[in-house]
C-alpha cells in the first residue's frame, strides 16, 4: 500500500470549510434551542467508549463500529450513535433522578461502511431521548419534536413515515410460525426498501394463497389514519393489533399537536428489528432520497446498563440536512476591517474591542507596513468594500 500523499484524507470523511461549518452549526444551534423549548436539556458524552459496554449495547452492527486498544489492551470503541452512551449516563450519574428524563444532543458519530459503498464513515447528529415514558403520549411528543426540529433546522418540505417493530412480529408469528429464517429473509427486504425483493421471497416458501395475499398486503399499508382500520383486518395476532391501537393512539396525539399533516402510517417501515421494540420513524425531505430523520421506541437497551426503563428519541442526520439546506444563506454579522499603523496601533485595537462587544460584527485587524501605506478599498455598488477580494461592511483607518 502506497503511503497517503499530505492532503488526502481516509475514505469517508470530509473537510467542511468555513461556510458549510458556519451552516452545520446553525443547524445544530437552532435545533438545540428548539428542543430547549420542550424542556430537553443537552448533555455531552465521550468520543470514546468501552467496547464492552457501550459498543455491545448500541444499535451499529459489530462489524461497522470502530475499535482500538488502549494502552492496557483493552478494547475501545469510537462511538457509533449517542443514545447507549446517554443509557450509560442515565443509568448511573443520573440514576438517583426521577423519570422521566428528558436530554439532548449534538456530535459526530463513527461508523465503518465498505469504501465503494460510499458512504460517511464520520457523520454529525442532533438528537434527543426520552427516558422513563412508556406512554403513547411520549411517543407522540418525540414525532412532533422531530418535526418542529426539521423545520427549525430550514427543512422546508418532508415526510414523517410512522410504523411499529410489534405490528409485523405479530404478522410474520401468525403466518410463519417456526419459520425464523423466512421472516428473517423478509425483514431485510423491508428493512432495505426492497419491495420487489419482498414479494420473490414470499412467492419462493410456499404459502398458501392466502397466507401469500396476507403478507403481500401490508406493502399496500401506507396513507393516514385510514391505515389503522385495514391493519386490524390484515394481521389478527394480538401483538400485531396491540401495535395498530398504539400507533392509532399516537396519531390522536399528533392531531392534537396539529402536525399529523406531515405524518404517514408505513406499515413496511421497521427501522433496526433487534434494537427497537415498538414505534419506529424516519423522516425524508423532499428534495433528498434518503432519511435526514430517524427515530423510535428501544424499552430493553437501558436493561443492560442496570436501569430498566422505556425510552424513545430520535437524530437528525445534521450533515444530510445541511445538503437539503444548502441554497439558504446564514446569517452572520457585519463584517469590519480595521487597518493601523504602529504608531496608532493602541487606538486601533480599542475600536476593535468596542465594536466586538456590540456583538454586531466580525472584526478584522491589519498592520500596515509603512507609514506611508494605506489600505487600497473599493466601494461595491451595494456600498460594502473589498479588500483583496475580501468583503467588508466597513474600513475604518488609523494612519
């Protein structure tokens, strides 16, 4: 293998220059402060976690976490989403204060995908859990947050599309029972958007006629609370219609909040099968073709932290939106050159220091080199100035 040449970078991750990162960090200020309104306070966790504990007990498969030795040679892992770390924290430096508990986030993530996938290997999340709420109420509150973190975040036009892990347990153990691998083979279909996929390995076990129209009716299960009603019709399991009248709960919820409008029953929506045990959501914008929201229900994970609890959150994939948003510009404050001889230099840096505490500009400070010298600045037809090809709102001079 070649050594890297100085300005290349590992597969996966990415400069952000200043104006995408003034961007990124608008998008994470805005949603943080939103969800500040709904009483959800931020917490900071480490780049770095045990293997062991938090690795073992996220949602990332083994093989797409990031590992290292310490010097002790015990295995460490960079983490790979931020809701275990925030099962550790609550589970023990806040494990003496009362449910619910309410905590928000901002950070990268790190996660191994294969090179000619693609994919970020080092992306950006906001989020939030809800810890110690077992109740449709809660599972509403996260979707309507999500929501109005989107549209905090400039998202303009998107889709939150609503399903239930338990729904489609309870469909594949009352049509497949004892058939573990063809409902394992079927859950990736679904989990991979692979309709066509879906409907090949239905056709390839064998079912009964029925059985087959049964499991090829819930791609049909998408729309408004409509979908609560045919989903009672399609699977009888009493797990499956525990799933439908939570999610019908949920949506009562969202109407009360008034965003059910932007919300859609997608019964082929399952999120990750081993980590959430009920609600599950994903968010697209209109613009992009893939999620810049992801979310749901995982009562078991704070169980192996010691702390049994329900909980549900989501993450915005920061850097996914920060392409939906791009066309939108930031605002930042005015920016100000001052210029200074030597012998004027105190003067100079005092104006400085009183414009940056009006906190309304950005203050550059040159030196010229001589006496002599002064600043060449050429007035644009919007009345800023350029220097050096380098815009300004003003060029204040002490010479």
């Amino acid at each position: 293998m070649s050594k890297p040449k100085v300005f290349e970078k590992p597969t996966g991750v990415k400069d952000y220059l200043p104006e995408a990162a003034a961007k990124l960090r608008a998008i994470e200020t805005k949603v943080l402060q939103c969800m500040e309104g709904w009483g959800y306070r931020e917490i900071i966790t480490p780049t770095l976690e045990f293997y062991d504990t938090v690795g073992v007990a996220s949602s990332t498969e083994d093989r797409k976490l990031f590992k290292l030795l310490d010097r002790n040679g015990t295995t460490l892992v960079m983490r790979s989403d931020v809701t275990a770390p925030i099962a550790r924290v609550v589970s023990s430096l806040l494990k003496e204060q009362p449910f619910p508990i309410r905590l928000s986030y901002r950070a990268n993530v790190f996660r191994a995908f294969e090179a000619e996938a693609g994919r970020d290997a080092e992306f950006f999340q906001t989020g939030l859990e809800l810890v110690g709420d077992a109740s449709s109420e809660s599972d509403a509150e996260v979707i309507a947050l999500a929501i109005a973190s989107l549209q905090a975040a400039g998202v303009e036009k998107f889709k939150i599309a609503l399903g239930h892990v338990g729904f489609l347990t309870g469909l594949f153990n009352e049509t497949l029972q004892e058939r573990a691998e063809a409902q394992q083979a079927l859950k990736e279909c679904l989990l991979n958007r692979d309709h066509v996929g879906y409907r090949d390995t239905i056709k390839s076990l064998g079912l009964s006629e029925e059985v087959e129209r049964e499991l090829s009716g819930i791609l049909r299960l998408r729309g408004g609370q409509e979908i609560c009603a045919q989903a009672r019709e399609v699977a009888r399991d009493p797990l499956a219609q525990q799933s439908i009248a939570h999610l019908c709960e949920v949506w009562d919820v969202l109407e009360a909040y008034g965003v059910s409008e932007h919300v859609l029953i997608d019964l082929t929506m399952i999120g990750d099968f081993s980590y959430y045990t009920g609600m599950t959501f994903e968010g697209y914008a209109a613009d992009l073709g893939f999620p810049v929201c992801s979310g749901g229900r995982y009562d078991n994970l704070l169980t192996q932290f010691g702390r049994p609890a329900p909980a549900t959150g989501f993450a915005l994939k920061t850097n996914r939106i920060l392409e939906a948003v791009s066309h939108q510009r930031v605002e930042r404050p005015g920016a100000v050159l001052i210029v200074y001889t030597a012998a004027r230099r105190g003067e100079a840096f005092k104006k400085a220091q009183a414009l940056r505490l009006q906190g309304d500009f950005m203050v550059e400070t040159r030196l010229l080199a001589g006496e002599a010298q002064r600043v060449e600045a050429a007035r644009t037809a919007q009345g800023a100035f350029t220097v050096n090809g380098a815009a300004y709102n003003d060029v204040i001079e002490f010479v």
